[in-house]
C-alpha cells in the first residue's frame, strides 16, 4: 500500500471488512505469544512433572543400557535393539510433547479462534513475480522483523546471563562430582525459565498489540469505500429515498380513504383534522383512521362533507390527538372522556331531523 493511498484511508473497518478480512485468514496473530505460552507450559511440566519424567526416564535408560551388551550383532538383533529404545522412549516423550504441543494450541487460542480457509494457500500471480517478490524482502516491514528479531535474540540473552551468573560467576570452589554438577544444570535450566518466561509474556503482550494495531490500520478505509459499502448493504440513498417517498405516498392514499368511515372529524378547526371511528362492539375503544395538518387537513375535511362524516370544532382535542395518537392507535386513556363527549354529542344529534346535516361543521 503506498503512503499516498494509507494517508486516504481514515475511517476504521467496518465490520463488513473485517469479516472479509478474517474469511481471508487474515487476523492479527503474534507468534511471540505461542512462545511465551510453550514457555509457560514447559515451566509448569517441569516444576510438577519433570521430577518423576527424570526418575522414569532414568529407569529406562539404565535397563535399556543394561540390556545392551547383550544384543545380538545381526541385523535382526540390530532391529530389535532400536525397538527396544524407540518404542519406550516414544512413550516417555508424548508426555513433554503434549504438554509443548497443548500450550501452543492455547496461546493460538487466546488471540482468537481460529478461522479454516484455503485462501491463503491459493497461488496468486504477484507471489510468483520475482520483482515483488524482491521488493517484499527489501521492503521497511521486513526491515522491521529483521531489527526485532535481533532486539528479541539480545534480549533474551540478557535475561540468559542474570540468570546464570550466579553460577557462572559466584559457583563457589570444590564443587564437583556428576551429582552436584547436574543438580546445577537443573537449577540454572529451572531459573532461565522462569526468566524466559517473563520476559516471553512481556514481548508477547507488546507484539499482539501492535499486531491488532497494524492488522486495523492496514484494513483501514476511505470515505469513498464507506459510501460504496453502504450502497452495496443498503442500497443507493436516492432509490432508498424514492421508496420510502412511494411508502409514505401509499400509506396517505390508504389513510384518506379510511375517511370515509370514520365516525366523526375533530378539527382545530383549520390547522388540524382527525378523523375517529366508534363502532359500538366493533373496538373496545375509538380507533384514529387519519390525521393531518394544513393542506392534508383540508383534504379530510372535504372527503369528510364529500362521504357526510360529521365534523366537530374542539381545538384542544384535535390538537392533543395529532400530537399523541398514532394513525391506526386506539385513544389512550387520558383522552378517552374527551372523545368520549364529542361522539355523545354526534350520536345524539345524529337521529334528529333538526339536527345539521352529515358532513357540516357541529360545534359542542
């Protein structure tokens, strides 16, 4: 990626990108974290194993070159002889392997599960170009590894020396004897570990936070890549707008038809029109069919005279019920006796002969 390009890209992954990325295989991975963990894990086998591995191991050796004088010098004694030292020694080790091979897993594990995919196994044609192939091995990121890895090396060397000086500086005169020399060699093995060990959990730390900052940084994304992005999930803004344009304009088509069954039209008496129906048995309560302001509210006035639904004039309520009742909501509680008085006052009007005629303004 070219610094003109990396300046460009500003905004985070999306979570769109990041899954592509990880289908990929492509996930912030330290190795430095599976060393500190086949580290920790050794340490652990051998502070509580490695005693009784070294007694067995011991056992075995001692009968295995017991045994060996008196083997046969043909080549079937031969092969039995090595069967006799692989097999048991086979079995020994699958004990320290396993342990090794088990912490390797968990420090995989703890920076993620890990995703199976082929892709990074499949050929591309850049990776066989020896130009770029050149290029990456000359390239600052490489560069970078290369210094790392010999901090790493000196580094742990230092931690190598404070743990051994005490022996290879202050080992105090007349020690001698197989016994006490590989009583030192345990001691000084046990202390580089543990040493090792801190050190490999601190790098490892270090190294897997700048693994994530480098892996978002890369996969970092222009403005432009956003709004494709968002086209490409949600389609395009203007056709979305369009839609919703259609929707809004079929449910007002929907609405002012409702009109013509309402029972009644409460009005403000300009700005506002709801329009109420109350069928007795119908619904336990007054449903808002339709409800408008200025030119809307117009309209349900004149499809109220047109269909002869009465109107009623009460400012508070009309205003009230546009604010609070959604289109197709029953009236809430509060409103209920409101409502409640302006049908008592339709229904009553309603079977007189002197009473003004469907579709007229009534006024309470």
């Amino acid at each position: 990626m070219s610094q003109e390009n990396r300046s460009q890209r500003t905004e985070k992954p999306t979570p769109k990108r990041l899954k592509q990325a990880r289908e990929r295989g492509q996930l912030p991975r330290s190795k430095e974290v599976s060393s500190a963990a086949v580290l920790i894990g050794f340490l652990l086998f051998a502070r509580f194993l490695g005693p009784m591995w070294l007694d067995r191991m011991q056992v075995f050796m001692n009968s295995w070159l017991a045994s060996t004088g008196h083997a046969e010098l043909t080549v079937s004694g031969m092969a039995a002889w090595l069967a006799s030292l692989v097999a048991p020694l086979g079995v020994l080790l699958v004990l320290p392997l396993g342990t090794l091979f088990v912490s390797s897993l968990g420090g995989s594990l703890i920076q993620g599960a890990p995703t199976f995919t082929m892709k990074p196994f499949q050929p591309k044609a850049d990776k066989l170009n020896p130009l770029k192939g050149l290029k990456r091995m000359v390239s600052l990121k490489q560069w970078v590894e290369v210094v790392k890895s010999l901090l790493k090396m000196s580094l742990y060397g230092v931690v190598a020396y404070a743990a051994a000086r005490n022996v290879l500086v202050y080992q105090p005169p007349g020690t001698s004897g197989a016994g006490e020399t590989f009583r030192v060699l345990v001691s000084l093995t046990h202390k580089m570990l543990i040493y090792g060990s801190v050190l490999a959990v601190g790098l490892g730390l270090l190294d897997y936070m700048f693994r994530r900052y480098d892996h978002e940084r890369d996969l970092k994304m222009t403005k432009r890549e956003i709004k494709d992005e968002q086209k490409e999930t949600e389609g395009d803004p203007a056709i979305r707008a369009r839609i919703r344009q259609k929707q809004m304009a079929l449910a007002r088509t929907r609405m002012m038809a409702d009109v013509a069954k309402a029972t009644v039209v409460v009005t403000n008496p300009t700005h506002f029109a709801i329009a109420l129906r109350y069928v007795p048995g119908e619904t336990a309560s007054p449903r808002l069919l339709a409800k408008g302001r200025a030119i809307l509210a117009d309209r349900i006035r004149a499809l109220a005279k047109e269909h002869g639904v009465p109107i009623v004039s009460d400012p508070p309520l009309a205003r009230a019920l546009y604010k609070s009742v959604p289109i197709g909501a029953e009236i809430p509680p509060a409103l209920f006796r409101a409502v409640a008085e302006v049908l008592a006052l339709v229904m009553a009007r309603r079977p007189s002969a002197s009473s003004p005629s469907a579709g007229h303004t009534v006024r309470p």
